[in-house]
C-alpha cells in the first residue's frame, strides 16, 4: 500500500483549510484547459490551413509550438517555482495562457498563430507539475490519495474532450472559438486559484540560472529533434545535430546538479527506488499508448471517411474512460496497493492494444473494436492517479514541486517519443497510398506501442509496496 507522508508541521506555513471542492476546482480548471489545448487544435487544422492560408509545414508548427515549450520547460517552472513561490508561478502560468489563448483566436496569420501557441505551451508548462504540487499542498493527508484521483480523472477528462470539441466547435462555430473559450474559463481559474490556494515554496531559495538554461535548451533540442525525425529523417539534415546538442547540453545539465549546492533538481532523488522506477514506467506508458492514439485517430478519418467530430466519438471509450476510473484509483489506490494499480492499468492498456493491433482492418466494424478501446481506457484510468500518487509518495514534502516537473517532463518527452517512433514504423511499412497500405502500417505501430506498455508492466511489478 502506498500513500502519502504527512507535511511536515513546520514545511509550510498554517493556512486555513478549504473546502475540497474549492481547491480542486482552484488547480483543476486550469489542468483541464491545458490538457484540452494538447488535442483541441487537432480536429480543427483543415478549416484553419483554408482561412489563414497556411502550409503542410504552418499545420505541423501549429501542433508543435504548443508541445516544445510545454515540453521543455516544465522542470523549469517546477524548479522556479519552489524558489519564489509555487502558488505565484501558477497564477502567472494561467494569465500567460489565457492572454496567449485571446492572442490566438486574434490570430490573421500563421505566424501569429505559432507564435501565441508557444506562448500557450509556456503558460501551461507553469500551470501543469504546479497544480499537482499546490493539491498536495492544500488537502489533508486523509483525503489527498482520492484528490489527486479526481485530478487524474480531470486530465484524463481534458484529453478525452480535447477532439471532440475541436470537431464540435468548428462545425458549430468558427475555429477562432476553441481559442476564446479559454479567456472566461482562465478569469475564472485565476480568481479561484488567487483566493483558495495557499503559497508554497520548496527546501532550496537560490535560482539555478545555468541548470534553468542547460535543462529548457537541452529538453527542448532533444523534443524538437525526435519531433522532426520523421519527417526530416534521422541521420541526415538538422535532426540529428539537434539530438546530439540535446543530449549534449542534458549531460551537462546533470554534471552541473552534482556540483551545483542548490540544484534544481536534485539527483538524489533518484535514490528512491518507487521515484526511479515509477518514471520509467511514465515513459513507456505515455509512449506507447499517446503514439497508438495518433494514429488511431487517423485511421477513422483517412480508412472509414469518418468527420473528425465523428473520429472523436469513436475514440471517447478509450479517452473518456480515465475520468471515471482515475477518481476510483484514487479512491482505492490505499486499499488495493499503488503499485498493483499501475501494473494492472499496464497489462490492461498492452492488452487493448494487442487486440486493436491483431483485429484492425479496412472493413473492421467499430463493434469489434469498441471493446478493446475501453479496455485501454480502463488502463490509462488504473494508470494517472497512481502514477501521481507514487511520484509525490517517493520524496519529501519539499521536493514535491521538483518530482512533479521531472515526472511531467518524462511524460511528454515519451509522447514525443512515441508518436515519432510508431510514425516512422508506420512509415516504413505502410503509409498513406491507399485503405491496405494505411493498415499495413498502423498494425506494427500499434503492436510495437504494446510491447513498450508491456515492458512497462513488467517495471511496474518492481515498484515498492509502500513508499
């Protein structure tokens, strides 16, 4: 069984508790409108590349400019937040994002597009390690294990929508829309997380300014080159300079924090066995499954002719699933054991993938897929809250905000991963030519992204019992 350690007394300054429901909606609205934003623009390029003009190359930096940043600088926001004030970077994190959002649906051009996307992914880079961080923070210790399940639900809730009200935004309204939605929903968020939350801050007071360069640069050259890869192709051209800076300016990053008495992300942490393992298993989770997602999602649209809202629907067993069971993780993960949760969520989403992977073909009907989608949905659910869980579980009360940032770092950098790795499988033995040749190559990618969730499984059985 595994669950949190009490803060400890003199952590943090007494604040006056708040009604739970204050103080998940005060982190969860902000979480919701970032993990929307991840998915939402997805649904909408065609109608976008028609009004503003924009090329192959503008579509892909439309999905991109909002990755990278949110991507490379979530350890940063992390690191900068436990240093002047957890509670001060997610406020300044939600009127980035916001501001950014009203910027976009101004936008008239595709570079005024990419641009206040970046800003949009940096914003929530502030909001997305922190919120977890100020739940812990603001919650007892009786009631944070089923808090921060409702949170995961919320996530998982965020991503489920994220196509679906792209697709029914721009059929409905203008694509200009699922941009201004956002402004009301963030003055909203930000007087709610003004007023409820607490300020926190981490163990160290002195900023890292070299370790805050070395990691955003590192993390976003090594993102930007496995973002590229498959399109550009690996061992010629810019990509694999910028993987070998990445992994070049990472290396020094982790030499600096040995050296460095006030690191911004202290390696001891990986001492924690529940810590290391736990973000292993982060990494092939969020691989192998967000990468069987975006293909997934296409195979609806370019083999069944089905509408993106349409594609949305289909794919809401899987993607809704996890707002129903990740509160249920929460909610149980004391009596049932953490770590049984995540191996169970694993063999779950492997398995929903095998079967998708053995039984997909151009005529396949829905009702023979539907199942194994939920499967995988049941998975994904069994696997947020957990994760979350064991990841604050393994450090101190001070170190929360730092393992939140380097756990929300190893996530997205798997995403990344994933959906470069499967699309360059998918690439190698399939493609677009034809209904065969698109399933030709999204049944090894789909295969291949249930080995690395299995692999993960395997992981996962060696995670602590208690932490």
């Amino acid at each position: 069984m595994t669950t949190l350690a009490p803060t400890s007394p003199e952590a943090q300054p007494r604040t006056r508790p708040r009604p739970l429901g204050l103080v998940l909606a005060a982190v969860g609205i902000p979480t919701f409108m970032v993990s929307l934003d991840n998915l939402v623009v997805s649904t909408a390029l065609p109608v976008i590349r028609t009004e503003l003009g924009a090329s192959i190359t503008d579509l892909q930096w439309f999905v991109n400019a909002y990755t990278l940043p949110f991507a490379a600088f979530l350890l940063t926001a992390a690191a900068l937040g436990d240093r002047l004030g957890r509670r001060r970077m997610f406020l300044a994190g939600i009127v980035v994002f916001t501001a950014a959002s009203a910027g976009a649906a101004l936008a008239s051009e595709p570079w005024q597009l990419t641009a206040t996307r970046a800003l949009q992914g940096l914003g929530g880079a502030a909001i997305a390690p922190l919120s977890l961080t100020l739940l812990a923070q603001a919650v007892p210790d009786r009631l944070r294990n089923v808090a921060v399940g409702i949170w995961g639900g919320i996530t998982g809730l965020g991503v489920a929508l994220g196509p679906v009200v792209g697709g029914a935004v721009v059929d409905g309204l203008t694509w200009n829309w699922i941009f201004w939605v956002n402004v009301p929903i963030g003055v909203v968020a930000l007087v709610l997380a003004a007023t409820v939350l607490g300020e926190s801050r981490g163990g160290a007071r002195r900023l890292d300014p070299l370790g805050l360069v070395l990691s955003a640069s590192g993390m976003l050259l090594l993102i930007w080159g496995v973002v590229d890869g498959p399109d550009r192709g690996w061992t010629t051209g810019r990509v694999p300079l910028m993987l070998g800076a990445g992994v070049a300016l990472t290396a020094g990053f982790l030499f600096w924090q040995t050296r460095n008495r006030t690191p911004m992300l202290p390696l001891s942490l990986f001492r924690s066995r529940g810590f290391s393992l736990v973000n292993v298993v982060t990494l092939t989770f969020s691989a192998g499954a967000f990468g069987a997602v975006f293909l997934l999602a296409q195979f609806f649209q370019v083999v069944q002719g089905l509408s993106p809202l349409e594609s949305g629907l289909r794919t809401l067993p899987w993607t809704a699933a996890p707002m129903i069971v990740a509160p249920l993780a929460g909610i149980f993960g004391a009596r049932l054991g953490v770590r049984n949760l995540i191996v169970a969520g694993q063999l779950f989403l492997a398995a929903g993938l095998l079967w998708i992977g053995l039984a997909t073909t151009t005529d396949v009907t829905y009702g023979r897929l539907v199942v194994a989608f939920a499967l995988a949905g049941i998975g994904m659910g069994l696997t947020f809250a957990p994760i979350s869980t064991m990841t604050l579980a393994s450090v101190t009360e001070q170190q929360r905000g730092v393992a939140s940032g380097t756990n929300n770092t190893i996530r997205e950098f798997g995403v990344a991963a994933g959906v470069a790795a499967l699309s360059s499988i998918f690439s190698t033995y399939g493609g677009f030519a034809s209904h065969q040749n698109f399933v030709d190559g999204l049944t090894p990618a789909v295969l291949t992204g249930a080995a690395v969730i299995a692999a993960g499984a395997v992981v996962a059985a060696f995670l602590p019992r208690r932490s």
